[in-house]
C-alpha cells in the first residue's frame, strides 16, 4: 500500500513530463536566413517559393571559383555547356536545352544584385559573394519573362 502511494505521483510526474514540448529542453536556436529576392527582406520560412539559400560559407567550403561548381549543390538545377564554362541553365528539368543554338527568351534568370545577367551568367564567378537563391518554379510575375522556370538571384557583398 505505500509502494503505490509513492509510485503512483512518481509515474504522474513522468506522464506529465512526456506531453511538455521539446524546446523546453533545448536552449538552441536556429539560424535565420534572409532571403531577398522577393525586393523585400523575409526569412527562408516565410518564403512561399521553394528556394535553395547557398551562402559564403559553403562556397567555400567546396572551393567553388566558378558559379556552375556552386549551382550543383541545389536540387533540380543542372548545368550544361558547349564549351569551356556552363552556359545553359535548368532548373526542374525546364530551360535552355540547345548547347549550339541560343534561346530566344531565356526560361531560367539570372540577377547578380538585381542586375539581369541571365545570357552570361556561366561566366560568373564566386568571388566577393555573400549568397546565392536559387528559386525553384515560375518567376515571371515578378522578374519577365526570362524566370518562367526559376531564377537564380546573387548577392555580393
């Protein structure tokens, strides 16, 4: 009789301890990204595009000079080239496909702070970049009729 009048609180008190919320544990907080290609600053949650946020660190954590060794980091965006350097853009499988006949109207951007690089951007390099947005899906409400597949937004520092 006094074993359960002891066990009993003890097993409430666990019971209780299960339905309290993670955080309560955890003094760790995680990290915001900004994001800025929507011409407003807004973090990587409140985004409703899919977007992939590549910042300094991980380029150079990979060691990547040119934009094309950054831009295989993202899911769903692929680089093809006709010559030295990456040209041709795709995200989800749309986008310039022709390595030897240019696209009339581009359907993957390019902005390097807010300035349309969308036929050179393979010739980008990653030097003096604070990040990189690849924005998955139709851009062109927003940025024409050259981000219909997605965009690719670059900020330097």
């Amino acid at each position: 009789m006094n074993r359960s009048k002891i066990i009993n609180p003890i097993f409430k008190f666990c019971a209780a301890l299960a339905f309290l919320p993670i955080s309560a544990f955890s003094d760790s907080t995680i990290d915001e990204i900004i994001v800025t290609s929507d011409f407003r600053d807004s973090t990587l949650l409140q985004t409703p595009a899919s977007v992939t946020v590549i910042d300094s660190a991980a380029i150079a954590q990979r060691q990547a000079r040119h934009l094309e060794q950054v831009l295989n980091l993202a899911p769903n965006v692929n680089f093809s080239s006709g010559a030295s350097r990456g040209r041709f853009i795709q995200i989800r499988g749309i986008g310039e496909r022709s390595q030897f006949i240019e696209p009339l109207n581009p359907s993957v951007g390019a902005l390097v702070d807010g300035i349309d690089f969308t036929g050179i951007a393979g010739a980008a390099t990653t030097m003096d970049i604070a990040q990189i947005e690849i924005l998955r899906g139709p851009q062109g409400t927003l940025y024409g009729a050259n981000a219909l597949a997605g965009l690719i937004n670059v900020r330097s520092n």
